[in-house]
C-alpha cells in the first residue's frame, strides 16, 4: 500500500480557505460599515434589525403624512384668518350703514362693496392647493361651493343695486368626510375641516312660542287644547309628538326632550310668563326642522298645540289645479307661468314649467329646505313651516299665479269645536276604514279622516232593504233603531266598537256611549249668540243662517268668492287669505262674535310674510347675503334691531350685526380648531423625530460594525493567513511522484 501527504494537505488548504473567508468578512464589514451582511451571520440581530429596518419605513411614511397635514392645516388656517378679515371689513361697513344721516347713494356704494366681500368669502371658501380643495371635505377634485346670481328680488330702494350681479344663493357641493392620516402605528390624525362645518353651520334653528303662558306647569296649558298629535320633520325622517288635553307646557318639553333626535325644548321666562323653546339639536341649514300639525305619513287626530302656542305659520294658494301631476306648462289654470324661481325663506326653488309638475315643486321644496313643508290640498299648494315664513322674489309667476295670500283675515274668538263642524271619525281613533253591517247590509267607512258621524247616518238611512234608521240626537248619542230586533256585525272598521254601541233590552235599537260620540258632534254657530247675516267680500254677498256651522260658512266663502280662500285652522279660527287687499263687511254680528280682524302678511318689502318668534339656521354666506340686501333696501331696523322692535322688519330674535358677530365668533372657533390640530402635529412631528433617532442608534447597534476592533481582527486575521500560506508552502511540498500518480 503507497502512503501520500493528502491529509496534511487538505487541512492546510481549509485552514487557509477558512482564514480568506473572514478576512474578506471583515474586509467587507469594513467598506460597508455593517457588522451583519447575510442572516447566517446573526439571526437574532439580523431578525432584530429587519423589524427596526420596517419601523423606520412606517415612521418615514407617517412624517410624510404628517407634513400632508401641516400644508393642509396650514392652507385651511390662511383661510380662515383672510375670512375674519373680510367679516371685520364687513362689520364696519354695517355699522356705517346703519347711520341714519346716509342717503340711499351711500349705502348703496357700501353695499356694493359688501358684494365684493361676498365674493371674496367664496374665493376662500373654494381655495385650491396640490391636493385639491381644502374644504371639500373627501371631493376634493369638485369646486365645493356654488353661487347663484340675479335673485329676482325687487329691492323698493337702492335704485343703483344691480341684482342681476349679486350673489343671492350659495350651496354646499362637497361632504361632510374627515380626511385622516396615520401619524403613528396607533393613531390618526385630521387633516382637513370640511365645508358645511366652517361655512355653513354658524348657526341654529331656534323657534320660541309666539304665546306667553302664565304657568308653565299649568295643566292644561290652555282650556282649549286639543288632544292629538304633531310632527318634528328633520332630516331624511319624522318623529311624531303626542299631546294630551291636559298636558302642561312643561309636559310638551318633556316630551320633546324624551323622544326627539332632532331637536330639544325648554320652557325660558320672557315678560313675566313662560315661552316654550324649541331648537335643532345640531347647527346648520341641512340640520333645520319643520314643526307640521298631524302625523305625517299615517293618519292621526291633529293638536292645536303648535297653532295655540304660536309654533308654526301656514299658508295655502287661494286657487288650485285639476291635475298636480301634470306638467306646468300643460295646466291650463297656470297659462302665463314661465321658467324661473322664487324663494321661500331665503332658498331658491327652481321652476321648470316642462318637466316639473305641482307635486315636483312640492318634493323640490321638501327635499332642500329642511325647515318648510309643502303639500298638496285639494289642488293647492299648501305651506307650513317652523316658525317664521317668507315668500319673495318669484320669477316665474307660479306663486302669484295660484293667488299666494297677500291679505289675512283671522279669528281670535275662542270657539267650540262642535260649532266648527263634526269631527271626523278618526278623532276616535280606533276607527278604520272598512265596514260593519247591520241588518245583513255592509255600511261602509270609506275614509275615517273625512267621514263623520253624520256621513254614517247618511249611509244608513240610504242604504236599501237595512229597515233601520240612524241619527245623532241631542245628547249627542249615535242611535240606530229598527221597527224589529237588530242583527249586527262589527266588521273591518270596528265602528261599533270603538263608540261603544250598546243593544237596547228589546233589541231594537243601537246606542253610542255618550261621552265617546258627543264630543265629535256638531252645533251651529247660533249656539255662541250668532245671529243670521250676509258676508259681503270684495263687493260678493254670502249669506250665513243660525243654523250654520263655521266650516259651512267658510264652505260658501270658497263656493261665493273665488279669489278668497276661507278655511278653518287647528285652533278653530276662520281664516280667510286673499292674493289681492281683502275688504270684508258684515250685516249681522259674525265678525264681532268671532273678534275677526286682519293679520298683516306683506312686510315692508313687499314680501308674503308670516312672522313668528324664530331664528333660522343660517351660513356664513346667508348672513352676508342677508345683511347686503338690508343695506340695499335701505332697512336700517333690520340691521339693527331685532323682531321684538317696534318697526322692523326682520323675521328673527337677533339683528343683522348680532348674526354678524355670530359669523365672527364662528370663525375664531374654527381657527382655534385649526390651530389645535396644527399643534398636535407639531408634537407629532417632534415625537417621530425622537422616534426616528432611537431607531436609527439601535440600527447602528445592532447593524454597525465596531471598526477599532475589526480592524485588530482584520490585521491578526491576516497575519494569520500569511503564516498559513508559508507554512502550507512548506508542509505540502510535492515530489515527482505526486506529479505522476
């Protein structure tokens, strides 16, 4: 067997392999500086450090957010600091106004330049920068605001005011989304303040009972209130309020309170009594709520709680249509009505005469101002807000076509219901539409809303082969009588039921319990000393019997006097609203009796007005526009005063320069929003650049190499590996044979 030197060889060459891997390991850890150059070399520190390597990433990211947020925010504040500075020039410009030694010429001049201030507002509400628009909320490629020019209004001063150019009507286009961003793992921070939040909620719907109360605990809080219900419209949904006739106007508060999302109620002091209060939960015009007389949607008794308390206004169109479905320009009752607009408490409807119809302008009306309702009555467009209602600046001839009142005159006796006119069956409302028979024969309720007592004796008395007879008699009882033993069956309605019919011993007759029918009977209105008479409006004679009730007489009003429209409100007073002066003479005593007298409803603008105690939720854009429009009218009281002074002619408990000062105040609180927000990214900025240092420092410690100690290592390593080579050179020396084999 031959014996070679492999052995000693083959270890001489690792030992050498092994010495060239290191010294080129730490050649390499020091040109970069990094002590771990692939996982194998410390998989804990490697581990280690790709976690630190990702936390640096994400902070990196977030910093980068952050610095979105300051540019942001810090748009948002310039903003808002040049709008305090418009609303301060605007300030000043009200109050000279508001001197009453300047001629018309001179506010004109003050109020076109109010218009440019106007103007200026929106450039800074719409204000653009890299990422969009600042207050579009998340639409940030869409302009958020939008104006309307050209209002139609008839300004009866200020000659020189061009209208066609005003702004009249600005609307917000953008939504209510915050914009956040990750400033750390675990938290967000806000970068923009949406729209309809610096703009457009400054401030919210109040409505104050136009009645003081005496007592507020008081119960009933009048010897006519009406059990029933009313309704709180809001936005996208209606919640229904309860009233019983012997409820307080605390026990109303409450009840509010209790049940209401949309908006709250208290009872304050005002002169000596109690007035009720009752106020939008949230600021702005979208949060605004309407106060509507009945159940809105299902069918339910109406209180007279918002009339008597002086809650609401109502106005209805003196003529109406044959077919509210029908296109406008198609209606021949409405020839003459052109495209165009009005306004309905300071909001534009739009009038299209060929697509829209009567009930479109409804929904129209009921979709974009939140503190009106419109319905359609028997053809006529009917209006009912919370508190104040104004009608102006109708373009399209509409309004002045279907006769809007512009004369009132009303009622203030008060006045039984029966003297009103029977009930309806659903004041008992456990009546529904269907049927009951008696004597074999189906008796049918085919609308309980509308349907009285008497209607049913009509039927019965009509309907063949039932050998039955119905009436109501004195006391007020329902008696069905037959000459033989009457069979009878409820049925669908539950009529019989719900009056609580009871079957005489001989069974021949029927009987209502009084106290559930004689409530929803009727009497005329010689029962209150009204004795026979003729009505004579604008030059038309109506007459008027004893015998009559006041919903007859207001029945032979509409049927007489065509340009007058006569109803009967919750509170049981005859109101007649006439498009044109109203002259209303008497031959007897029916307007003494009932204390009618007129109601004024035009204001000194020349506007449809009903006022009440109320403030509407308003914009920034609404209050300039408002005030601009005083200066242009001339009408120093509504800049300056309120409601409650004597002579002017705002429609709200604040002045034009208090809504002013509101305007200002919400501006300074938006800005110290901004600014908050501005400081909590300041400390997020600085916590994430101590965050990013730390990071950095455990990189370097785990990760870095130490270069004094390496740099040892390195020389002894290549001491080594020179040796090595010399004594391998020694060691493996090879002979002839190695050469050969």
């Amino acid at each position: 067997m031959r014996i070679t030197n492999n052995m000693k060889i083959n270890m001489s060459l690792a030992n050498i392999g092994s010495h060239n891997e290191r010294l080129n390991d730490l050649q390499q850890q020091i040109a970069s500086g990094k002590r771990i150059l692939r996982p194998s070399d410390d998989p804990l520190g490697a581990a280690n450090s790709i976690k630190l390597t990702m936390k640096q990433s994400s902070v990196g990211h977030y910093n980068n957010n952050l610095v979105y947020a300051k540019t942001n925010l810090t748009d948002t504040d310039a903003a808002f600091s040049d709008v305090g500075s418009m609303l301060e020039r605007f300030k000043e410009l009200s109050v000279r106004a508001a001197n009453g030694t300047l001629t018309q010429g001179d506010r004109d001049l003050i109020a076109n330049e109010m218009q440019s201030l106007i103007e200026q507002v929106i450039s800074d509400a719409n204000q653009k920068n890299a990422s969009g628009y600042t207050f579009a909320g998340s639409k940030t490629a869409l302009e958020p605001f939008v104006f309307s020019t050209g209002a139609g209004r008839s300004y009866s001063l200020g000659t020189s005011a061009n209208s066609v150019s005003n702004i009249n009507n600005v609307v917000y286009k953008g939504d209510r989304a915050e914009l956040k961003m990750n400033e750390s793992e675990n938290s967000k921070v806000v970068t923009n303040i949406d729209g309809e939040t610096a703009f457009m909620n400054v401030t919210g719907q109040s409505v104050y009972s136009a009645k003081v109360f005496a007592d507020a605990s008081k119960a009933p809080m009048a010897d006519n209130l009406k059990a029933g219900y009313f309704t709180i419209k809001g936005l996208g949904y209606e919640e229904i309020v309860s009233v019983d006739e012997n409820d307080s106007l605390q026990a109303v508060a409450d009840k509010i309170n209790r049940g209401s999302q949309i908006a709250s109620a208290k009872v304050m002091d005002d002169e000596g009594g109690y007035r009720l209060v009752i106020e939008a939960r949230e600021k702005g015009v979208a949060n605004q709520f309407t106060l509507i007389e009945g159940a809105v949607g299902i069918e339910r008794t109406k209180t007279n709680f918002l009339e008597l308390a002086g809650l609401n206004s109502k106005i209805q169109t003196t003529k109406s249509v044959a077919d509210p479905d029908g296109k406008i320009a198609f209606q021949t009752e409405l020839a003459g009505v052109q495209s165009g607009y009005f306004y309905l408490n300071g909001r534009m409807v739009e009038v299209n005469i060929n697509n829209d119809s009567l009930n479109d302008i409804a929904k129209k009306i009921n979709d974009t101002i939140k503190n009106v309702h419109a319905t359609l009555e028997g053809g006529k467009l009917t209006l009912e807000g919370a508190g104040s209602l104004t009608i102006e600046g109708d373009s399209s001839g509409l309004l002045e076509k279907m006769g809007i009142a512009k004369s009132r005159f009303v009622s203030s006796a008060m006045i039984p219901d029966s003297v009103v006119g029977a009930s309806p069956l659903s004041k008992n409302e456990w009546v529904k539409n269907g049927n009951f028979t008696i004597n074999g024969k189906n008796i049918g309720i085919i609308d309980a809303s509308t349907e009285t007592l008497y209607d049913i004796a009509a039927r019965i008395n009509g309907t063949a082969g039932v050998n039955a007879a119905a009436a109501v008699d004195a006391q007020g009882r329902f008696v069905i009588s037959s000459a033989q033993p009457i069979t009878f069956a409820d049925g669908t309605s539950e009529f019989l039921k719900s009056f609580g019919f009871t079957l005489s011993a001989d069974g021949k007759s029927l009987v209502s319990k009084e106290t559930i029918s004689s409530p929803m009977t009727k009497s005329d209105i010689g029962s209150i000393g009204i004795a026979a008479g003729t009505l004579t409006i604008n030059g038309i004679a109506v007459n008027y019997t004893a015998n009559d009730t006041l919903g007859d007489v207001a029945q032979r009003v509409n049927q007489s006097v065509s340009s007058v429209n006569a109803y009967i409100n919750s509170n049981n007073m005859i109101v007649f609203d006439s498009a044109s002066p109203l002259d209303i003479k008497d031959s007897s005593n029916f307007l003494e009796k009932l204390a009618i007298k007129e109601e004024k409803i035009v204001d000194i603008n020349n506007r449809t007005s009903i006022k009440r105690s109320s403030d509407n939720a308003q914009s920034i854009f609404d209050i300039l526009i408002e005030i601009r429009d005083q200066i242009f009218n001339g009408d120093v009281n509504g800049l300056a005063n309120n409601e409650s002074i004597e002579g002017s002619s705002v429609l709200s408990l604040k002045s034009g320069l208090a809504k002013l000062d509101d305007a200002i105040a919400h501006v300074a609180d938006m800005r110290e929003i901004t600014g908050s927000a501005l400081n909590r990214v300041e400390r997020s900025t600085a916590r994430n650049t101590e965050v990013e240092l730390y990071i950095s420092k455990m990189l370097t410690e785990t990760e870095g190499v130490d270069f004094e100690k390496a740099v040892v290592e390195l020389n002894t390593v290549d001491l080594i590996y020179r040796s090595a080579l010399q004594i391998s050179a020694k060691v493996n020396q090879q002979s002839l044979l190695d050469f050969l084999k």
